[in-house]
C-alpha cells in the first residue's frame, strides 16, 4: 500500500515559511484549487460543478495547456474564478536548475497575462508535485504568492478507489482548506466520483466555497 500524505505535518510547512498553506478559519469557507488544465472534458466538467454550488476555485494552470486551450482558460474566468501559475512544462524545483525553473515561471505567466484583463499585482504559484526549494520559494516570493496546500485528495491516484478518495477528502477538509483536486485525465475517474458529493456536503453543512 502506498503511503498517501494527505495533510503535511507543520514540520514540513515549516520548511517553507513563505508559501500559503491554508487560510484563517475565521468562517466555514473552503478554497478548492484545481491542478494542471485547462484541458477539454475535464475542466468543463468541474465549471459545471462548481457552478451547481454557486462555488468559486482557483485553477493553477499549465502554460501549454493554456496555448493548446485558451478558450476553455476563458470560459473559466468568465465563470468568476481565479487563474494561476502552474509552470509551463509542469517542472519538478528539483530537477531543474534555478534559472531554468524560475523561466518556466515566467513563461506561464505570460500565458496567464495574455488571459486577464489586467495583470494581478501578486499572482499565485504552485510547484508541480509541491516540489520546491527554500531558495526557489524565496526567489519567486518577489513576484508570486507560492501557494500548497492543507489537504491532497490523491484525485490523481489510479490505484486509490473513488469511496475512499471522497471519504478522505471530507474527514481532512477544515475551515480555511487549501484544497487539491486536479482537472487532469488522470484524475478524471476519482474528480468526477468525488467532486460532486463533496461539494454537496460541505454546501449542505454551510460552507462557501472561495477563489484565493
Ligand atoms: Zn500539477
């Protein structure tokens, strides 16, 4: 069995002081974030759902799946949620050297800038599989807000079956969640189970759902 981490211990958080991890629990919101899109099926597919629930989500984005779909990049933002940065060939910090990361960074938000209306002061970030470096997190704190996460659902995990997958998602979500899912084929069986009940669940006990 694998080991799943869906919530980091605050040691680990600790390592990197820099990056947004939940926000305060001040009220029953939840942020659900979604990894990797825009890509055709799936990304409408969580539109759809999100839309159901008068819910707003942050989608950290793949600068070339933003080239390959710009229209659908659009019909997110048309839709009220956020757009964000996700690099542009989904890069691990820690295979690629400090230049070549950081200009993965910028090309995918030149993708994002071509997208909105105006460019954000402090746009969002997230290194692909959460892998990044203190001295990364601190290079890009000068232009981005590095965001990772309270809670992983594992969506992406072909080998982790959708009941579980959802009854995990609930039992770890808590107020101020920075939550994972992933607009991705790979995820696409568990997203499609568990995104819908999910949502249901926490609207029916209260929650709103916010873009970051
Ligand atoms: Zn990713």
């Amino acid at each position: 069995m694998p080991v799943r981490l869906y919530r980091l211990p605050s040691a680990a958080r600790r390592l990197l002081p820099d990056c947004l991890w939940r926000l305060p629990a001040t009220d029953n919101t939840l942020y659900l974030t979604f990894d990797d899109g825009p890509i055709p099926g799936e990304t409408p597919f969580v539109l759809e759902q999100l839309a159901r629930f008068d819910a707003k989500g942050t989608f950290f984005c793949v600068g070339d799946n933003l080239a390959r779909h710009p229209d659908i990049a659009r019909q997110v933002l048309a839709a009220g949620h956020r757009l964000a940065n996700h690099t542009q060939h989904h890069v691990s910090g820690w295979a690629v050297s400090r230049p070549e990361y950081l200009a993965e960074v910028v090309r995918c938000q030149q993708e994002l800038d071509a997208l909105l209306p105006a460019p954000e002061a402090r746009p969002l970030m997230r290194p692909p599989y959460g892998r990044i470096t203190p001295p990364l997190a601190q290079d890009l704190r000068a232009t981005h807000q590095v965001v990772m996460w309270d809670l992983l659902t594992c969506d992406y995990d072909a080998t982790l079956n959708p009941e579980k997958c959802l009854r995990n998602a609930i039992r770890y979500s808590r107020p101020g969640s920075i939550v994972v899912f992933h607009d991705s084929v790979k995820a696409s069986r568990n997203l499609r189970y568990v995104l819908p009940r999910y949502l249901e669940h926490f609207a029916g006990q209260g929650y709103r759902f916010a873009a970051l």
